[in-house]
C-alpha cells in the first residue's frame, strides 16, 4: 500500500502501480510560477481595446485582476477602468471575485519564483466596495479560486505538504483540499481531495518518482505538484448528470475535470484523460454541458472546448488559425456569455477576446500595464458581468450610479 505520511489526518492511503508511466511529465509536476509579465509577447504595439463590434458583442463590465498587483479592476468595453479594489500583501494578488452581498473576495498570488517551498500560507480575505478589509484567513495555503452557494458558504481550494509511500518509496508532494467557509470567514469544515481520486494518481506518482531521480541531490525542498487544482464551482441547480449543491472541480496535473458530492464526499463524475492536457475553469452551462479552456501545454497550442458530460462528446471548439497562434500554456479562462459568446482569456499573453458561436472575435483586449522592464502585465482570468450579474448584487449607491451612466445597468 502507498500512504501518505507526516500529514493532516485530511488523507488516506493510496495503490501503487508497479509499472511506470508512459507519458513524459515535461515537468508536468513542477508547481510553475506565475511570472507578471507576457514571456512571449507577439504584438507589443498592442495595447487596450484593440476591437469592438459592439452589435455583436455582449455589453457588460469586465473584472480582472493584474498577476502580482494588489488590486481588482472593474473595466468598460471601451477598456476604461470604472472601479478598482486594492489591499496590499506581500506577494500581490492572484485571483478576485464579486461576492452576493457586493464586497469583493480574493486570493494572494499562487507562486512567485522566489517562494519558499514550505512555507506555504497565501491568504483568502474579503474586501468591501470601499476596500476596507472585512476579513482575512492566513493560516493554510489558499489559491486559485473559491465560489460561493446560495447559503452563503465560500468554498475555497487549499494545498499543504505531504510525503508519500509509494512502493519502496517516500514522495514529497503537495495535496490539496477544500476549505469550506462562512460568510464571516469562519471554517466549517475541510474536505480533502486525495483520497477522492485514488483511481487516477498512480500515472503522476510514477511521474513524481521520475521527476525526483532526475533532480538527484539537487532536489532541494521540491514537492511534486501532483494535484494542482484551480477551480472549485458549486453547482446551484439540478441539471443533467448533476445535482445542486455539487462541486465543479479542475485537476490540472491530473488532466480532468470532475464534480464532488461535498455530502458523501464521493466523485460523482469525471471526465479528460487521454483529451485534455493542463486545463482550467470549467463551468457549467444551462444547457447543462461544461465549458473549459485546455490549456495543451504538452501540444504548444490550446483551446476551448464545450463537452455534453453525459456522452463525453466535444460539442463545440475554438483554436487559433493556425493553432499555435493561440497558447497559454498555463492559466486561462473561458466564459459563455448569455448570447452565446465566448470571452476567453489567453492569460501568458495578456490577452483576452471574445468569439462568436460561429468563431469570429467580436471584441479583443491586450493588457496595457507595463512592468519596470517594460514588459507586458498579466492575467489569471477576465470574467465579464452582465446586467442581471450587477442587479443581483448589492452594490454601493456611488459604483452603481457609474455603471447605470455608462449604460450597463437599465
């Protein structure tokens, strides 16, 4: 039996595979990190709204955050920026969202190239419109995303250390789980992940076993990145194969997508070996399929796929002409607008555009923001809010004036 050691009683034990893997991890398992700035950048002349066909693009108001900046922006189509969100910390801020009740939630930065390994506390906390902390947790390793039911709890993804036995041998990895929250920031409960997907680990131990032979003496305080979740998404109604009050996750290093039964904690569904490669951000849609960004980081190029969960079927795909011209190998975001387009974000690039069903971009934004080497900014995410998105949050009196004048509120 395989165990996992010197950790929370979060985990359980796992089967190990006598075989090796056949799949090259390419450092599959190495926790990247998430530089601020566009490593590749093929239009630097580019900089704001570069397109807009405002007949056929959907009108809203584009939240995003800067990688590394401590700030949440509110943007116009036109790229103005109508309302910002800030708090310093440390390492800047990875990921923000709106919350029911009009403050705004966010997670520190995931990694930054001079992070220590074992140190691992990011922090989860939640701003007012004003930016006024309301409240802050520090004492575990949050990151990537939380969401929110319509009870009130945030669900919250985490990751700590773990040493597993596997064969003859202990693996340094990191794990993760979730953290289930109040609306006060108090913890409920936590539930762990590892043991969830038992079936699916013996491919990337072998490759966390290979990873540590090849770094040798050199492996310092590495841990293989065996899980790296980034999405957790309560399912808020009973449609298709799944039931309100689900969990919507992405398992990167894993290659899939699945969701939770948070009650029996139990994998009802899973889906993406063998297809896709690093994804993020699935979603549910209405018509109760998934939309989600592959990310190819093995195949240099990526695209967005909409899946029927019941068939395993691609129902829909958008990649670049030719493919390699779009490619965010890690990070990403794609979100089906109420017209049936697509906002995507190709995060390593600074860029984000929106697609029509039929493929044909309707509106693109380069990030403008430059570093101190004058390179561009980056974003983990861009996601759009509608009018009904904004009517159903409580916003101050002052943000919602802005919004009703530049025409996004009726």
């Amino acid at each position: 039996m395989a165990t996992v050691l010197a950790a929370s009683a979060w985990f359980t034990s796992i089967k190990p595979s006598d075989g090796v893997g056949d799949v090259d991890s390419r450092d599959r398992l190495v926790s990247l990190p998430y530089v601020g700035h566009a490593e590749s950048d093929p239009f630097p002349q580019k900089s704001g709204v570069t397109y807009y066909d405002r007949n056929r693009s959907y009108a809203g108001v584009n939240l995003y955050v800067p990688l590394y900046a401590t700030e949440a922006v509110l943007m116009g189509m036109d790229g103005g920026i109508i309302h910002n969100w800030s708090y310093d910390t440390y390492l800047g801020w990875h990921y923000a969202e709106l919350t029911p009740d009009g403050g705004l939630i966010f997670v520190e930065a995931y990694l930054d190239p001079e992070d220590k390994p074992l140190n691992h506390r990011r922090a989860i906390a939640l701003l007012d419109s004003n930016s006024s902390l309301l409240w802050m947790r520090n004492d575990t390793f949050y990151h990537h995303d939380m969401d929110f039911s319509r009870e009130g709890r945030i669900y919250a993804l985490t990751r700590s250390p773990a040493n597993v036995s596997y064969g003859t041998d202990i693996l340094p990895v990191m794990v993760e789980g979730i953290d289930v929250l109040s609306k006060n920031g108090s913890l409920i409960r936590s539930i762990p992940l590892y043991g969830l997907f038992e079936q699916s680990m013996n491919r990337t131990l072998d490759d966390c076993r290979r990873e540590l032979l090849k770094r040798g003496e050199n492996r310092g305080r590495f841990r293989c990145d065996i899980f790296h979740a980034n999405t957790v998404d309560v399912i808020d109604r009973d449609v298709g194969v799944f039931k309100k009050g689900d969990l919507l996750l992405c398992i990167a290093a894993q290659d899939i997508v699945a969701v939770l039964d948070p009650l029996a904690d139990e994998i009802v569904w899973s889906w993406g070996k063998g297809v896709l490669d690093r994804p993020h951000m699935p979603s549910l849609l209405a018509n109760g399929d998934i939309l989600l960004f592959d990310n190819g980081f093995s195949k240099n190029y990526s695209r967005v796929i909409e899946v029927d969960p019941a068939s395993g079927q691609i129902v829909w795909e958008y990649k670049g002409d030719p493919p390699d011209s779009f490619f965010s190998d890690i990070q990403g975001s794609a979100q089906k607008l109420p017209n049936g387009n697509v906002l995507i974000a190709e995060s390593t690039k600074g860029r984000a555009f929106e697609v029509t069903p039929s493929k044909e971009v309707v509106w693109e934004y380069w990030e403008p923001r430059r570093d101190r080497e004058n390179r561009r900014m980056t974003f983990y995410r861009m996601i759009r809010l509608t009018r009904d998105d904004l009517k159903n949050i409580s916003l101050d009196d002052t943000l919602y004036s802005e919004l009703k004048a530049l025409g996004n509120l009726d």
